[in-house]
C-alpha cells in the first residue's frame, strides 16, 4: 500500500475527528492541554472561543484535503522513499496553511470587533 495513501488518509480522518470535537465541544476556559493553543488565542476568553471556531473549521477543512490527496500516491510513478518524502512535505505544507489561515482570521475578526 503507499505511504501516502497510509499518511494521508490517517492524518486526514484524525483532523477530521479532532476538528469535529473541536466544533462539538470547545473547550470553555482557556487551558493548557486542549483547544486552538496560540498567543492570540489565548489572549482573553472572547479570542479563546472566536479561535476555538475557526481552528475547528480549517481543521475540517484540511482532513478533507488529506483524505482527498490521499490516492495521490498510488497514482505516482515515484520510489517510496520519494513518494514518504513528498507525503511529509506536504503534509508540514498543509498543517502550516491550516494554522496561518486560522491566525489570520482570527487577527481580522478581532479587530473588526
């Protein structure tokens, strides 16, 4: 089976079920452990719960992305090891995406309030 069908499609279904948790029950006070962690987020509680919104649904977003690339790599005509090392760059790729977006907005819809 390929790497990034494996990577992938693992990757997206826990970013899926994170991210739906997230959206389920955010955490209620800022904490530590669990939630949408950041110095903006964690900045006051109205940015706490605003970030807990909007990191759930860029998390939805990218496990849907993940699991949507995901037969990607049986379709290339790559060596596995080219095939891992493409998976784990675009996968720091995405997760680094899906945490500048949720920053962004999260900074815009602070200061328009």
């Amino acid at each position: 089976m390929s790497p990034m069908l494996i990577t992938f499609l693992l990757v997206g279904v826990v970013f899926l079920v994170a991210g739906f948790a997230l959206r389920l029950r955010p955490p209620k006070k800022i904490n530590p452990v669990y939630g949408y962690r950041t110095k903006l987020s964690m900045s006051g509680q109205q940015a706490w719960d605003l970030g807990q919104k909007i990191s759930a649904r860029y998390m939805i977003r990218a496990g849907l992305v993940f699991v949507i690339l995901a037969p990607i790599g049986s379709l290339l005509k790559i060596s596995e090891e080219m095939e891992i090392g493409l998976s784990l760059s675009l996968l720091v790729l995405l997760i680094k995406l899906m945490l500048h977006f949720s920053h962004r907005q999260l900074q815009r819809a602070l200061q328009s309030e």
